[in-house]
C-alpha cells in the first residue's frame, strides 16, 4: 500500500495484521482521507467505514499510523498514548514529520494494496 500526504508519497513499514488487511481492501482503488489537526501532536481523520480493530494502550512515536475507534486514522508528530490499533510506521525524520503534518490540514491518499 502506498500513501502520499499532500501529494508527497512517504515510505510506510506496515504492519502485518487483520487491520491493515482490511485499510488495504477499502484503498484497492484509491482511499482519500481529509485529515485535520488534534492536540498539536497529529494529524487524523475517518475513513468512511469500520475495520477490525485489536486495540491495546501504546505509547506512540512520531511517524506511528495507528488506527483510532475502529474508523480514523491518525498518524504523529509528536509523542502520545493512548488506546490504538497499530497499521504502520513512516520512515521519515521528525523533523521531516513536522513539515508534513503541523499545519491544519492535509490530504492521504492510500493506494493499492499490502503483499
């Protein structure tokens, strides 16, 4: 599955579980997600359905993509905890995270699907 924010694709580690499956089915075509801002640490949005969850509490780094009540995604640029369901990781600096994700808004876009 590939992902580009804001037009910029990243390079995403994804997970291997159900999950990520199922984000991999809903973007077999093209999966659009409009993102906004939350807590000054990321960025989040629905996906327009539900998918197994297997939620359990983590602590999060920058560039984690996790998956929030079963029907959002959120990905960090800042540290944080919570309840999630691990998808992936961006393979970016913090810094670089930072650029891409601290404004009001962004775009996803999830391409294609996982092996």
């Amino acid at each position: 599955m590939r992902l580009a924010i804001d037009q910029k694709e990243v390079e995403v580690e994804w997970e291997e579980n159900d999950s990520v499956k199922a984000l991999a089915l809903l973007s077999k075509e093209t999966l659009s997600i409009a993102m906004h801002r939350y807590g000054g640490f990321e960025q989040t949005g629905p996906i327009g359905a539900s998918i197994v969850s297997n939620d359990v509490e983590m602590d999060v780094v920058p560039g984690d993509i996790v998956l929030y009540n079963g029907n959002a995604i959120s990905v960090f640029f800042q540290p944080s905890a919570w309840s999630y369901t691990k998808l992936g990781h961006i393979q970016e600096s913090q810094e670089k995270l930072i650029e891409l994700l601290d404004t009001e808004s962004v775009r996803f876009v999830l391409k294609g699907e996982t092996k």
